[in-house]
C-alpha cells in the first residue's frame, strides 16, 4: 500500500536473511536493498534482544503494517527501512529537526 504524506514511501513485500544482522528487502515499489541492522543491537530498549541472533532471525514481514516485525510487538518503520535499503532521503516529517544551541 502507497502512504503518503509529504513524501512518499513503499511498503515491505519480501524479507531475505542474507547473514549476521543483513536482510535483502523488497518493496512494492519493486526497489531492493540490503540493509544491515547490527547497529540496532546497541539502541537499547527493545532492540537489545537483537543480540541474540536468533531472535533476530525470527523477523517476518507483517502485510498488514507493511514493515519488518519481530515477536513481541518489535518493528522498524518502513520509512526508516525504505531510507537504509534505498539510500533514498527520508521524508520531511521523519527527519529529526535540528536546534540551535
């Protein structure tokens, strides 16, 4: 399903677990990429459970949201998917704003 917004970005049809923290996706748009998610291990909250690489490994693409999701409610936003496997830029609206200190 297209979402728009100001920009617009695709959901996730296909997930292909390539090795270690690599995913190959496929989106509806017919794009792909390969995105590493290592880094996530390291976020904290409820991505700590991606050090253990089974876990990890028990991704599944949820049509109805159309994004990667894990057991127990864990996701990553398609946009933010889209972004990393495309190196498309991220909309406007998912772009953290900048302030002056």
């Amino acid at each position: 399903m297209l979402r728009q917004s100001e920009e617009m970005y695709y959901d996730i049809l296909e997930a292909r677990y390539i090795e270690g923290y690599k995913l190959e996706l496929v989106f509806e748009n017919g794009k792909k990429g390969i995105i590493d998610l290592s880094g996530y291990r390291h976020k904290g909250g409820v991505f700590s459970r991606f050090s253990a690489i089974e876990y990890f490994k028990q991704f599944y693409v949820n049509k109805e949201i159309g994004t990667l999701c894990w057991p127990d409610g864990v996701d990553i936003a398609p946009e933010t998917l889209y972004h990393e496997a495309t190196r498309e830029p991220l909309p406007a609206w998912a772009t953290p704003e900048k302030t002056a200190v």
